[in-house]
C-alpha cells in the first residue's frame, strides 16, 4: 500500500485527551504532504475518540493504530514505523502527545531531514532549551545523557529526544524485531542502531515545554529499567547485532 505523504508523524498516546486535540490541529496546519498516526495504548480518558473524530475530517491525513494495552513507548514507535514503512512514507517522525514538542519546530527539523538521516530535536544545543522543568527533572535527564554518551557511545548532545526525523530507507535497514527495549530507552537502542549502522545523525535546537495537561508516565520503575537497560544495550550492541558492522544507507532510494 502505497500513499503520497511525504512524512509520517507518529505520536504515541497513553491518557492524552487533554493535548491531542491540539497538537493534531497544530500538525494540520503543517503542509498536507505530512501526515499522522497516533498510536494508543487503550487510553481510558478517550484519547482514541478524539482521534477518530477528527479522522472524519481529514481521513486522509489521521490515522489511529489501537493497541490493547499499555504495551511501553518502544513498542509503539516500532509499530509506528512498521505502519508507516507499509505505506511508503519517506520519513518517519515521532514527537510526543503532551505538547512539550511543538509542531512549530518541524519544518526546520524536515528541512534538515534533506541531508540527514537522523534528525534530533535537541534541547541540548545553542539555541535549544527547556521550560518548567524542576531540578529532578533536569538532573534525571542530565544522568541518562551522560551515561548514554559514554556507556554506549553516543555522539548527540540529546540522545534521549523523542523528537525525531527518520530517513524510512535507515529504518527500513534495522531489524526492529532486535530492538528489544520496550519503554523509553527505546530512544537510546534506536540511536545507537543508526549510529552503528553509519547514519548521519543532525541535532536541531528546539525548545522542550514542561507537559501543562494530563500526567507523566515515567514513573520510577521506568527510570530503573532504563539505565539498567544501557548495561544491556552495552553488552549487546558489542555483539554486533542490528547493524554493529554498520553499512552504508541507500541515500538514492531515500530521494526517489
Ligand atoms: N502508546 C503509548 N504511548 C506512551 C506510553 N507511555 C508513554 N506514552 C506517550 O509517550 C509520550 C511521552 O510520555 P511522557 O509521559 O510525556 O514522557 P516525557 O515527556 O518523557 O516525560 P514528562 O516530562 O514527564 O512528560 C506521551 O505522548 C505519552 O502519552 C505507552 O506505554 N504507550
Ligand atoms: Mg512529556
């Protein structure tokens, strides 16, 4: 199945019905070539209604991939772009539902996306920033970067972004069944694929805004498996699975 969107932006929802309205009419108002899929975990506050609301409006543009339950925000970015490398998108983006990331910063991060494979909205660079964050909040973000950089490698400044430009022709070239974190180190996995695999990895300076609706879902036990997670990833990735021999990525396939 084929479709003339250019991007697909994948947005995963748990208990969102207090930012997704919103952020869709922010998303909308990008150029039509630029579509979305949220993918719910069985929201109970009616997020997915919401959703299928405004899919009569703009069947084309909105799309909803349900899933039963909260299956972790890993899992949903990998059937985001199994959706989306189905359809033909050339690139797959993702962003979260809470309006942190504004729809605002995609047309540069889509403009860089011409000569990138990886494009990361980042917090961490000249011009980039965060608002409303407490001190916990930056110290917990500031540890999972610095040990993601030097336990497994990373050359970003925000490797833990969800605000993301894929090339579909690098992730079409991953083994996402490999992928095996589930929730948010899923972030770190993915990077670390890509730059093994010798993708062209760009940052862009967005400004992250502290969620002002609905709840964080990273709670402790999140946290924990995800820094022991990157002991995981560390021993795996020196195994050389998923792409640790690295190859080039077919760039002309990508503008075609
Ligand atoms: N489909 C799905 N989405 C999830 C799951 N967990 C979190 N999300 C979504 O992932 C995005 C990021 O989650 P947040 O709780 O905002 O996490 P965060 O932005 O890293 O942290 P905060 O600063 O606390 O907001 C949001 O759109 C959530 O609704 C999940 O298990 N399944
Ligand atoms: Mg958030």
């Amino acid at each position: 199945m084929t479709t003339t969107g250019d991007a697909l932006v994948i947005v995963p929802t748990y208990n969102e019905a207090e930012n997704i309205g919103r952020l869709m009419t922010g998303l909308l108002a990008e150029p039509a070539s630029v579509h979305v899929l949220v993918v719910d975990d069985g929201s109970q506050d009616g997020t997915a209604d919401i959703v299928r609301r405004a899919m009569r409006r703009h069947p084309r543009r909105l799309h909803l991939l349900e899933r039963e339950g909260k299956l972790g925000l890993g899992t949903a970015y990998i059937a985001g772009f199994r959706y989306g490398l189905e359809r033909g998108y050339r690139h797959l983006l993702t962003m979260d539902a809470d309006l942190s990331h504004h729809p605002g910063h995609l047309g540069e991060i889509m403009h860089m996306a011409q000569i990138a494979d990886l494009v990361i909205g980042s917090r961490y660079i000249a011009g980039g920033g965060i608002r409303n964050w407490g001190p916990h909040r930056y110290l917990l973000s500031w540890g999972a970067n610095t040990l993601a950089r030097s336990i497994l490698g990373l050359n970003a400044r925000d490797c833990t972004s969800g605000y993301r430009c894929y090339r579909s022709a690098l992730i079409r070239q991953l083994d996402l069944d490999a992928v095996t974190s589930d929730g948010y180190s899923c972030l770190m996995e993915l990077l670390a694929i890509c730059q093994r695999r010798g993708a062209v990895v760009r940052e862009i300076p967005i400004v992250f805004v502290d969620r002002r609706a609905g709840h964080s879902k990273i709670s402790s036990m999140e946290i924990g498996k995800g820094f022991l997670t990157l002991w995981r990833l560390r021993g795996k990735l020196a195994d050389g699975s998923n792409g640790a021999s690295g190859s080039a990525i077919n760039r002309k396939e990508a503008k075609a």
